[in-house]
C-alpha cells in the first residue's frame, strides 16, 4: 500500500514534469519523501488568491460602498478558514496600510459604523499605523487629528496598562497629530513593563522629538534606545539634520553632537542621511564642507590626506579585558567543559615563566589554513614557514598546539622549537582561549596569528566587553591569506587605524552604509565609503 | 494477578540477597520511603565493608537558570497577567497565530508568565494555536468519522438479522487465542527481572535537569520512558539503572506522567538518587559522550556504560565530558563517521531510545553495521533523486512479484561483508570476484575486489 501512494505520486510528477501544467483534478502533489518541501505557513493566507482580491479592491485609492466590502467581508470569511468575525477588521485594514490607501481605510471604518459593528482595539491600533504612513505624506488634516485623539482616549480609558502592541499603535497614531504627541512619552514607559519597545515606536517617537524642537529629549530616548540594543532608525538622523538647519549657529554644535554619538557606539549611518548631509552642505558651504572619500594604503583620507586615528584601546579597558578574560571565557561554570585544572594551572606558569611575547601563533589553525586533509608533513612546514616569518623580523613567538602535534614529523618540530617557545595542551583542550589568554597577559603590544574570528569569545565577554575585544582583536590579529606554489606565505597584517567616526584634527571621518540594516550582524570588514566633513567653527 | 506480585516481591528479595552474598555495593532497590529505610538498614550494615562516595553531582540549588528571576509582587504579578491576556487578546483580534482567551488554562498563564521576552511568548501562542487548531480539525474529522461509522454499523445489523450461519473471525468465533496487553507486559517484565540478575547494566545519567529548560525536559521524559520501552520489549534487555535522578525535577515528574508505577517496588525499573560512582566500581563504567576523540571500537559486556539523558538542542557545551573528566572516567564515543555516511539533516545527535537500540543491537550482534541501523535514515544517506527513483521502481517490480528484496537493498554497497546472520547465502558466493571480464583479460590491472 505505501508502495503504490508513492508509486502514484512518482507518475504524477513524472506527468505533471512532462506535461508543464497543472492539471486540476490531481491530488496535491506531495513531494517524494527524501526532499525537503518548506510548507506554507499555516494561519498566513494563500498569497495568490490574496493577490487577486489586492489588486480587484485594495489598490484603488478610492472609498468603496457598503456592498463592495460586505462582499469583501464575506470572501475572507468564508474562503479562508483562519479567518472569522473576530479578526476579518484587522486584517483588512492590515491590507490597506500604505500611505495612499488611507480613504479606502476611512471608507472601511464608516462602513463598519453603518453596519453597527463596534471596531475592535486591533483595528483600531491598525487605523492609527494607516494614518502614521499618510502623516510621512503629507500633513493630516484637524478633523483626522483629533479622530486620532479621540480613538487615543478610548482605547486608554477601557485599559489602565496596554500591551506593547497596542502602545506601539498609540505611540506611532500621537506622532502623527502636532499637539498632542507628548501623551505618548507615558505609553513608552507602559510598553516596558511587557517587552523592550520597539524600534519602530523609538525611532518615530525621536524623530518628532527632533522634528518639534526638543533636542535634550531626543538625545535621551536616543541614548536609551542604544543601551536597549536597537539601532536607530535613518528618519532620526533625517529629523535631527532637518532641524538642526533650521538655525546656522547652532548647526555647527548638533553636528559635532551628532558625530560624537556615532563615533560612541559605532554606528554606521545609511546613503538617505548621506544625501541629506551632502545636500546640506551645499546649501550652506560655509558653515559645513562634505565631501565623499575612500582610504589609501595605512588609513590615509583621500580627500584631505590625513591619516586616521590609531585603534589602541586605553590602558584601564586593556586591564578589565585581561584580569576577566580568563573567568569569563575559559572557567565560566565548569573549568572542565574546555581544559583541566592542573592544565590551566601548568600554563599559567609556563606563561609567567616565558612571556613576554611579539607574537603568540595559533598552531593548529595556521597548520590547517591551506586545507584539513593534509599530510601531517606539510602540516608542520607550513607551521615552521610562519615562525620562520617571525623569526626573519626578530621577533619572539609562542606557538601553542596540541600533544599530537608532537608526532609530526621530525625537522620541521625541531626547526620550530629551537625557534619558539612551544606549549602543547591536551588533545581535548579547547586552544583558543590560552591564545588570547597568553597575548593579553604579554601587554599591549603583543599579536597573535589566527584565522579565527574568535566570535564565541567575543559572545562570551558580554556586551561592554565585548567592544573592547573586537578593537583590540583588529589592531592585533595578523591571519595567513594563503601560500603561493612557491612557498611562500602571504600574511594579512591587522588595520591599525580606527573603523568607527571620529575627529583627525579638526576634520571628521564617518564610514557609512548602503542602507539601514536592523541586526547587523559582526562586520569583519573595513567600510568602503567614507565621509570627510570639516565644520567650520 | 496477585501471584504475579507474589513472584516480583520473592524474586526482588532474591536479587537483593543475591547481590549482598556478592559482595558488591548494595544496589538500592527502587526507590520509595519504605525501601528507603531498608536501603538504609542494608548500607548501614555493609558501611564498615564499603567506602562512603561523596556524590560531586549532588542535586543542590541550580545556578544555571535562576539567575533572571526577580521578585515581585503578587499585585504586580497580577497586573502583568492582565497586561499579557490583552496581549493575547489583541493579537488574537489581529489574526496572529494566537489562539482565543477561551483556549487558555490556567497552567498555560503560569508558564506564559516565566518567559522572559516578547518573541518566547510569540512562539508559545503559536505553539497553543497549532493545538488549538489541531483540535478543532480533530473534531470535525471525528464528526464525519461518527457518521461514517453509524451507516457501517447499520449496514452490518442488516446483514446479520439476515444471516443464519455462523459468523467467523475476531471477536465471534476463531482458533485464535486473546492475548491482551497486561499479559505481555507482565511477560515481559519478568524478563526484565531476570536481566536484572543476569545481564549487563547501562547507567542512564539523570542529572542534567538545571541544563534542560521545560520543552527538553519533557523531551527527556519521554525518551526515558521510551528507551526503558524498548528495552523491555528486546529479546536480551539490559539491567538499566537510572542515576542521579532528582524526583521533584520536571524530567523525572514527566517520567512519573508516563509511567505512574515508575516507583513501586514491584516494578522492574531502577531509579536511584545516588551517583553511579556510588552503584558501581569506576574503573568498569564508560561515559558515552559525543565530544571526545576515542571511538567505541567493540561491546565489552564486563563494562557499564554509561548514557547521559540530557536533550541538548539549546545547550550545547560538552557537560558530559567535562563530567567524565571531573571524575576520572573512561570515555568514549560511537564510531558514526566509520561507519556511516552522514547526511546534511539534523546533525549528529541521537535521542536516548535510538542510543539504547543500538547498544542492545551491539550487545546482541556485536556488529555495528546492524546497531546503526537505529540512527535515523534521513540524517544518512543522502539520496539523489534518480537514485531514489530507481529504489522505487525496484520496489513496484518486487511487490509486483511478491518477492522480498530488503536484504539486498540493506546491503548493496557492501555485499561481501554482509554476516551469515542478515544476508541468506548467494549461490555460487565463492566464485565472487572471479567472473572472466573480457576488456580486463591479460590486461595487467589487477581487479578488485575490495569495495570502499
């Protein structure tokens, strides 16, 4: 019986790929067991026939009567089986939620009242995102204004604490109107005591901060936003540049306030901002100079020929990093998940006894760069071909591996520890952390050579920390690109010039995006594009 | 019924007599108050003979999950509840995958109100609403399924009002035999305690609980009552111990849930709070753990092997190692990159019944070829579509002829090194490998006969 379902199935598809259409009275065709089919999500709504029912009804931009939306009504109703009377509202205005779409929002909602049917909160939460995307438009009109008040105070009076969802509607409604958006500092307050607030509810709520003049607030929900982990959205910097043009002598001080919070937190601005920048400057070149610029060889601008700032880290930041590395990577709960205690404890010393170092090098991950299957030979080569790298350029290594590396073959070992200090760990040891153990604990100026991102660790340190390792790790960490037929290594020296926007001298560098991302994940590559900005003071 | 009981209580004291004329450890009997004291009699008077393990893994207050809760009130308490029941509502009323307030228990809001973020309790609502639609289907579908089976069953009447001969079959008259359920169980739990005083012991490692959050546990649970399933439904069960076991723990109380008799002291199941460096001489037991290097190269039926029960999708640090080096265990790992080519599905994990299928397979073949037949097929072979294609109509052409070709599939890539055991004798197997080859014929190469 199993045997013929899918003997079925198999002359189907066989059919189905010879004919090339789809014939209608087959059972839907389910995939062959060994492959992997995606289904679709099950409470979403098939999007073809969504499709169809967009274009016949949505896409105008006109109210429609009563007798077009009770067909609506009861299509969705009925051809659907996720949706009944509870929901239908919501999602139909969840349809028509672009800015053009707000009469055929409108429409719907004095249909509802014609019926006698009571808006629910969910619709009316819907409503309020209608007329926060036709404010981005154009301005709203007084009678909509205080519909959207009105709709405000009834749904905060049948509630005393709303959800997130519904404050985030509230949030983004009170934006829309010009005098009444400070009601919706409280609803942020309310919004925490079940979820994080948003990025959505943040951004709008700081761009009409801006937008009305009132900058310490802003700067406060900005600075709040960033220690939440959300990244602001462009409209807050587009506002913040809107505003801040508005008067010429203060121009210049936003700016710098501007360029300070980025080069802070190490954001990345996006090419909207960028054009509002540039378009600024045009407007008012002797206040503010812009120019767009990429970096030459060691970090210089090409624009004003300046070389960017070095990205050492501070003496206190490399002490925090190096007295809590060890807790907080390598012993965490159990010391046993990566090493031994006696084995810690024999490194260690081994450390104290031999630091300090120029260079600490990562055995097995520069011996297998070229590739796993390998023979152990050419494993070993490749080792002694880096330490050999060093030795060229006098300098003292460490090459931490592991004890089956001792059975590699003869000459190259030998080569490699008369030349280097050696520290094998057991074959169950997780190496990476007494790497960056042994180069933190060497001082500043040591390096070590991986090809690893070492993005555990960096998870591992927490958040503050965390920034700190990822500037040190870019000023220290060398990686092998490759070898050539010849033998030799191409080596990737770390960047030691700063990613992130600050001041040379009086000029500002501010790297920046394509466009806005909301999690960007680690970037392990230098910005291409760079501003050069010189504000006249 | 009631001899049966009789016989598990004798054979029980024999065990326990049999094992203290041993000499060996006391091993505890299933654990309730009563055996308890017994339990304790008993160690006390063997304290002077045995030395007192120190259990490292002692189930005191769990570090790893406690450090988000804060206290609040239970006014607060009451407001978030509120707060999170509009949530539900007013996601409801949208048309998220959220069920509707009816749906919800009152269980469901405790465990709404531990989860720490707003995307926890997305997923959860979704995982509500799939019930509640599930039930819904289920119901219609047993509507129809009523209806279908009032017309059948009156169509049935009709027939027998008009039928005068004997009725044969299941259930009126035939040569078979009811066996009903209870009888195979209590079978087969006498096996068990016959493997109890006879077979070699596996070690099911329970102390995991603080690492598992509460969809693990209960994960955990049922694999546990799985894996003690098909142990006792094997031909040669083991003798399985579970160690370290933490009864007010959710893993165990879901173990409880599906085995209410888990306890008693009839039942053939060991359960022991105590650490198994406790139970038995650490230099025979062995820590399956997936992180070290050693493979298992053969069953030694004189070690005890011990299985972590910890369903590891969350977390995943190497605990059972890092466990097995703190106590100075042997360790090791099965041999799955030998012997089997691993597919792109679900990685290398296996589920605590797929592991004790394949020990008691190993244990009774000692071949793992045959053991590994218990890992999962859609994480190995990863078929092409023609070679499935051809698999098939190899099976149409099979049943077509009503012959049974699975030996051949189960070996086609290996044929010379199939066992006597899963393999019937080929005809002419001798000649294998000597057939003449006309294009190889005084060619010099040589031909091979070793497949990879």
């Amino acid at each position: 019986m199993y045997n013929l379902r899918l003997l079925r199935q198999l002359r189907y598809s066989l059919v189905l790929q010879n004919s090339g259409t789809a014939l209608a009275h087959l059972p839907p065709c389910r995939l062959l067991a060994g492959q992997h089919k995606r289904r679709p999500q099950l409470g979403a709504i098939p999007s073809d026939q969504l499709d169809r029912l967009k274009s016949e009804y949505f896409e105008q931009q006109c109210a429609l009567s009563n007798e077009d939306w009770q067909h609506v009504r009861s299509t969705l109703t009925e051809s659907y089986r996720h949706v009944n009377g509870t929901n239908v509202d919501a999602i139909i205005l969840g349809l028509c939620s672009r800015a053009e779409q707000l009469p055929v929002a409108k429409s719907y909602v004095k249909h509802l009242q014609t019926q006698g049917i009571k808006p629910n909160a969910a619709t009316l939460g819907r409503l309020l995102r209608v007329y926060n995307a036709a404010y981005h438009t154009r301005e709203l009109s007084e009678a909509e204004q205080s519909e959207i008040v009105e709709i405000c105070d009834t749904l905060q009076s049948a509630h005393d604490v709303l959800d997130a969802s519904s404050c985030e509607n509230l949030i983004l409604g009170l934006v829309a109107t010009t005098q009444h958006w400070n009601r919706a500092l409280p609803l942020l307050d309310m919004m925490r005591l079940t979820s994080t607030p948003s990025v959505s509810a943040y951004s709008a709520l700081i761009a009409k901060a801006f937008s009305a003049d009132q900058l310490e607030l802003g700067w406060r929900l900005l600075e709040e936003m960033i220690e939440a982990r959300k990244l602001p959205k462009c409209e807050i910097f587009l506002s913040l540049l809107a505003q801040s043009a508005k008067d010429e002598r203060t121009l210049g001080a936003q700016l710098e306030r501007l360029f300070c919070f980025l080069e802070l937190h190490d954001i990345l601005i996006s090419e909207l901002v960028v054009q509002q920048l540039l378009a600024l400057a045009q407007r008012l070149p002797q206040r503010l100079q812009v120019t767009t610029t990429r970096l030459e060889l060691f970090g210089k601008c090409s624009t004003c020929q300046q070389n960017l700032q070095h990205v050492a880290i501070s003496d206190a930041q490399f002490a925090e990093l190096r007295e809590s590395f060890l807790q907080k990577v390598l012993i965490r709960n159990d010391v046993f998940q990566k090493t031994t205690p006696q084995e810690l404890q024999r490194f260690k010393q081994y450390v104290e006894k031999t630091a300090p170092y120029d260079c600490v090098i990562d055995g097995l991950n520069v011996a297998y760069s070229t590739g796993n299957k390998k023979p152990p030979a050419q494993l070993a080569k490749l080792l002694a071909t880096v330490v050999r790298y060093f030795k060229e350029r006098r300098k003292r290594v460490l090459v931490l591996g592991r004890q089956h590396m001792s059975n590699w073959s003869k000459p190259a070992m030998q080569y490699i520890q008369s030349n280097a200090s050696v520290f094998l760990t057991n074959n169950l040891t997780h190496d990476d952390p007494f790497l960056l153990y042994a180069t933190l604990r060497s001082g500043q100026d040591t390096d070590f050579f991986s090809r690893d991102l070492m993005r555990a660790h960096a998870h591992l340190l927490g958040t503050e920390l965390k920034a700190i390792f990822r500037r040190w790790q870019q000023e220290h960490q060398y990686s092998l690109v490759t070898q050539t037929q010849t033998g030799q290594i191409i080596v990737k020296e770390p960047i030691r010039y700063r990613l992130s926007a600050h001041k040379v001298g009086n000029v500002w560098h501010v790297p920046y995006c394509e466009a806005y991302t909301a999690n960007p994940p680690d970037s392990f590559e230098v910005p291409e594009k760079w501003l050069c900005i010189t504000i006249a003071p | 019924m009631l001899k049966n009981v009789v016989q598990w209580r004798t054979a029980k004291l024999l065990l326990n007599g049999a094992t203290r004329i041993k000499a060996r450890r006391c091993l505890c009997a299933p654990f309730t108050t009563k055996a308890n004291e017994n339990a304790a009699l008993g160690e006390s008077e063997l304290e002077p003979a045995s030395k007192k393990y120190v259990n490292p893994f002692a189930q005191s207050m769990p570090t790893a999950l406690t450090d988000n809760i804060t206290t609040e009130t239970a006014e607060q308490r009451d407001k978030r509840l509120k707060v999170l029941q509009l949530e539900a509502d007013i996601a409801h009323q949208e048309g998220r995958r959220v069920p509707g307030l009816e749906f919800f228990k009152d269980h469901h809001w405790a465990h709404i109100l531990t989860l720490p973020t707003k995307s926890a309790r997305i997923k959860y609502y979704a995982f509500l609403w799939q019930i509640e639609m599930k039930k819904a289907s289920e119901k219609r579908k047993k509507e129809q399924r009523a209806e279908d089976t009032e017309r059948r069953l009156a169509d049935l009447r009709k027939e027998r009002e008009e039928n005068t001969h004997i009725i044969y079959g299941l259930g009126h008259t035939s040569m078979f035999l009811r066996i009903y359920d209870t009888t195979i169980n209590h079978w087969q739990n006498n096996r068990l305690t016959r493997a109890m005083q006879f077979a070699p012991k596996m070690v099911l490692d329970c102390s995991y609980d603080t690492y598992m959050n509460n969809r693990e546990c209960s994960n955990a649970a049922k694999q546990l009552m799985l894996s003690f399933a098909e142990n006792r439904a094997n031909d040669e069960p083991f003798d399985l111990h579970f160690c370290n076991a933490n009864l007010e723990g959710k893993c165990m109380q879901g173990l409880q849930r599906f085995i209410p008799t888990m306890l008693n002291p009839e039942f053939p199941m060991n359960v022991h709070t105590k650490c198994f460096t406790e139970l038995f001489p650490k230099n025979q037991l062995v820590y399956l753990t997936p992180h070290c290097r050693e493979d298992l190269i053969a069953y030694n039926p004189d070690d005890i092997y011990i299985i972590g029960a910890m369903v590891d999708t969350v977390n995943n640090e190497p605990l059972s190692l890092a466990k097995a080096k703190r106590l100075g265990l042997r360790m090791a790992r099965l041999p799955l990159d030998r012997y089997l080519q691993w597919g792109s599905g679900s990685g290398k994990s296996l589920t605590l019944n797929q592991m004790i299928n394949i020990m008691l397979d190993l244990k009774k073949t000692g071949d793992w070829d045959t053991a590994l037949q218990h890992v999962p097929r859609r994480k190995v072979i990863d078929l092409g579509a023609e070679q499935y294609e051809r698999r098939q109509t190899f099976n149409k052409r099979a049943n077509q002829l009503n012959v049974r070709i699975d030996h051949l599939l189960k070996y086609e890539n290996n044929r010379n090194e199939s066992t006597s055991f899963s393999t019937p004798q080929k005809l002419r197997q001798h000649k294998e490998g000597l057939e003449f080859d006309l294009e190889k014929w005084a060619s010099g190469k040589r031909k091979t006969t070793k497949r990879n």
